[in-house]
C-alpha cells in the first residue's frame, strides 16, 4: 500500500529553495531556520523522507568506485537492512550517485533507479551497504515504486522533502496527501529568473487541490502552513 505522503519545505515568501540566498532577518536569525525545519520533521514523524537526485547529492558526495568485479547483482531490489529506525530515500533514474556510507545522519539510504542501470552500479551500491529498487518498466512508475517501500520495508509515513523537480512529479502523480510548508520572512528573488519554485515547472493547475488545515507562527517569524491535498 502507498504510504501516507506529506511533503515538507521550507520556502521564502517568493518560492525561493535556497536559505543560503534568503535575506537576513532583524534579529539575525537565518541560520536558526533550517534547524526549526528539521525540528518539524521530527515532529511530523515519518519513517522514511525522500529527495530527488539533485538534493541527495548535496549530501553525499562520493565519487564512483565499482568494484573490479560485479558478480551477479540482485534485481528488482535489495535491502542490505529492513529493521532501520528511518530510511532515507533517493529517486536517481540513472544511477548518477554515489555513496561512501550506507546512510545520511543515521537513515538507512534507498535508491530507487531506473530500468537501465548498469549492474555494475548495483554492485557498487551492495557493496556499500547501500539498498536499492529498480523500476521494473522503462520510465519509473512513483507509485509502483512505492508500493515496494511499503510491502517491504513497512513505509507507511513518508516525507516529501524537495527538491522542485521531485515535488513537481509527486504532485501531478496525485501521490501527495499533506503539505506542511514553511515560510520564511525573507526573499530570495533569484528563483523567478531561474524558472525554478519549490513544487517544480510544469505546471500543477487541474492535478490537484490544497485545503488549509491549520496556520501556525514559529519562533524566528516562520509561519508553518499545512495543508490538506486532493485530486484536482
Ligand atoms: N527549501 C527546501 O526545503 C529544500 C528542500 C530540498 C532541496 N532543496 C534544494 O533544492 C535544490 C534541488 O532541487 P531540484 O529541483 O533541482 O532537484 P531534485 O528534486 O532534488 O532532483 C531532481 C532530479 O530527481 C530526479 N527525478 C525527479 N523526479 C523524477 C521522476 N519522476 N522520475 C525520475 N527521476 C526523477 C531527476 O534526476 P536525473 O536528472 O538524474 O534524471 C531530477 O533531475 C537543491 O539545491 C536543494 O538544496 C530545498
């Protein structure tokens, strides 16, 4: 069964992804944003987050390293764990990250590839401990992979957390149920110019419909804003 999606963000009041490149507020207090975010992902109590490519390799940054040899390599999946307190999951159709650990602060990672990677990518990621599905048709079917992370490692609260281009595809698959987005009193005023918003670019209007659930203010001036999602 899909787990229950909320997808989680953290934005500036015009769309912007990157704290790094908010303005500051009065009480200089930027830095403290990102830990409040974290602290609401906690809250939220997920068993699993997922990010796109793009963001996981911000945090790991290996280089490839294949073994010599790759010997015979499972497929479709291969789960080095199933008994992790949480896991954390990275959507990467083609096999473009590495790993030099099996997780991210403590998440056991894994990876959901497409079709057409390389065994000898899925020996290089068993042999880091890394767990891995693969798409079992040629473009990934979201909630078929899903459904794998639910039957098989009883994922059933899964967190959402950017960046545009996976949200932008959860959403217009109709996959996401929640929204909890935070907002900082701040601009960004680059993404506009790069075309890029926190829920992706193609375009969302007809696919889905938000209902306001509940509007909180947080220390620092965020505001927490969740919202109910339905098809559109
Ligand atoms: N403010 C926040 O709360 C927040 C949270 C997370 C991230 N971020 C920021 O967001 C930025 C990254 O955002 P992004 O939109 O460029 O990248 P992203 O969503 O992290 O990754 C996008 C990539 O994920 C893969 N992907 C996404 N949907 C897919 C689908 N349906 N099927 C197959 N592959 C799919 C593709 O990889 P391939 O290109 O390899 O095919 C795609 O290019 C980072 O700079 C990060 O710091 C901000």
């Amino acid at each position: 069964m899909k787990p229950h999606i909320i997808c989680h963000m953290l934005a500036s009041l015009d769309g912007g992804l990157h704290p790094s490149r908010y303005t500051e507020s009065p009480d200089g207090s930027r830095a403290e944003w990102s830990g409040l975010y974290e602290q609401i992902h906690n809250d939220l109590e997920g068993d699993a987050w997922i990010v796109g490519r793009v963001t996981m390799a911000e945090m790991s940054k290996a280089g490839a390293h294949p073994p010599a040899h790759a010997g015979k390599v499972e497929r479709p999946h291969h789960f080095a764990r199933r008994d992790a307190g949480s896991y954390a999951v990275a959507l990467d159709a083609s096999g473009k990250l590495h790993f030099a650990k099996p997780d991210i602060g403590g998440d056991h990672v894994v990876v959901l590839l497409g079709r057409e990677v390389e065994d000898t990518h899925l020996a290089e990621l068993a042999a880091d401990g890394v767990s891995y599905v693969v798409s079992q048709t040629p473009d990934i079917d979201l909630a078929a992979m899903l459904d794998v992370l639910g039957r098989e490692l009883g994922i059933s609260r899964l967190l959402l957390e950017g960046g545009a281009g996976i949200n932008g595809s959860f959403f217009a698959a109709g996959l996401v149920d929640e929204l909890s987005l935070l907002i900082a009193p701040a601009l960004d005023a680059r993404a506009a110019n790069q075309g890029v918003v926190e829920f992706g670019e193609a375009g969302l209007a007809g696919k889905m419909r938000l209902s306001l659930k509940s509007c909180q203010t947080l220390a620092h001036g965020l505001v927490q804003l969740r919202y109910a999602v339905s098809p559109g």
